[in-house]
C-alpha cells in the first residue's frame, strides 16, 4: 500500500493466501478459499495466515512495515479463535504496533457486535483496524461512522465509475472529507493507471494498493 503523497513511505504490506500443490504449482485464493468457507475451516485458515504474519513480525526489525491480515466472518464469530487470538496478540508485545487486521464491509455489516470486539482487540494489542471492499452507498457510510476504523480500502469496482463520471468523483471527494473528520485513513483499492492516480490525488484519497505500483510477490 503505497501512499499517494511520494514523500512519504510505504505504509503497509498485505498477506495474500496462496496454497501450493503436490507439482510445486501455486494454487489462487480464489481456488480454495469458497471451498474453505462452505466447509468452515476458514478459522484455521486465518490462524495459519496470522501466525504467519506473527512470526514475520518477531523477526522483523525496528523500522518494519505494518504488515495487514485480512479475516473470514467465520473466524470472528468463533470464541475459540477469538480466545486465541487475543493471547498471541498479548505474547507479540511492541511488535503489535506493526500489524493491521481487516474486514470486509460485507463481515463487519453481518457482525457488528464481533465487528466492535475485534476492533478494540487489535487496538489494545497496539495494531491498527481496518475495513476492506469498503464501498459508498448509505449502509457502509453508517458502518463507517459506527466503527471509526483506523483505515478504509475501497472497493476496486470504484476504479471503474471513476473513469467516466464526474459525479463517483464528487461522491468520493465528499466522501474522504467525512473519514478525514474520523480521523480514517482512505486507501483506494485495484489502481492500476495514471488516470486513475491523478483523479485520486484530486479526491484527496490517501493511498493506493493496485498493480500500478507492483504486482504481488
């Protein structure tokens, strides 16, 4: 995630889940995560992906980069994995100030009680909370001002009504003046051209994460 601002640093890097297959093959996301779900392993998923990222942060050194999760409704909803969480949370000490764990919109809609406990879990351990896919329409402007997250990354349909209508570009300035009043940062999702960039800039939206700043690794 890179800010927009090319003065300033790169504010955070993002796990991905990728599985490899027996022929060394890299399996998508996309592949095995809706089979992960209709079965109800995404927990255990999300716990490998977090003690992924914890053991990241133990060995990262003082000027790491925040490093961001992104969690399944399923996990939050889970006393297990809640309990679990909030212990590693405890064992990681000053280094949870370089983790960011996110929602999607349409998670944090479904759970709003579980919604709030992981927020102020994260924010006890020194981390960052985050809403992802988040997107403009009323709903999600409630959701925004309910929970007063650390950051939002918007939905990347956006890009695409940002291309040819002046309105999505008022409606987004407009909507960044309200998450600045927050104090939330604004990060906008799949950014891929300089049009794009450009039209950001003018919003005042405050990052972007896309392939027209590298691709994933």
């Amino acid at each position: 995630v890179m800010p927009l601002d090319p003065s300033r640093a790169m504010i955070q890097t993002e796990c991905m889940a990728r599985l490899v297959d027996q022929s060394g093959t890299l399996v998508p996301a996309a592949n095995f995560l809706p089979m992960a779900a209709r079965h109800r392993l995404m927990p255990e998923i999300d716990r490998a992906m977090l003690s992924l990222a914890f053991d990241h942060l133990c060995q990262a050194a003082a000027d790491a980069v925040v490093v961001a999760v992104n969690l399944s409704p399923q996990s939050i909803a889970d006393p297990g994995f809640m309990k679990w969480l909030k212990h590693e949370l405890m064992a990681l000490g000053h280094q949870g100030r370089y983790l960011a764990i996110e929602l999607s919109e349409f998670g944090a809609i479904r759970n709003l009680p579980a919604t709030l406990e992981l927020r102020d879990l994260v924010r006890h351990g020194g981390g960052q909370f985050g809403i992802d896919h988040f997107g403009l329409e009323p709903r999600a402007l409630e959701l925004l001002r309910q929970v007063v997250p650390d950051y939002v990354k918007l939905t990347g349909a956006l890009m695409t009504d940002l291309a040819g209508m002046d309105s999505a570009t008022d409606m987004l300035a407009s909507f960044v003046t309200l998450a600045h009043s927050l104090d939330v940062l604004v990060i906008a999702l799949q950014v891929e051209s300089q049009q794009q960039l450009s039209v950001l800039r003018r919003a005042q939206v405050d990052a972007g994460q896309g392939y027209y700043f590298g691709v994933p690794q």
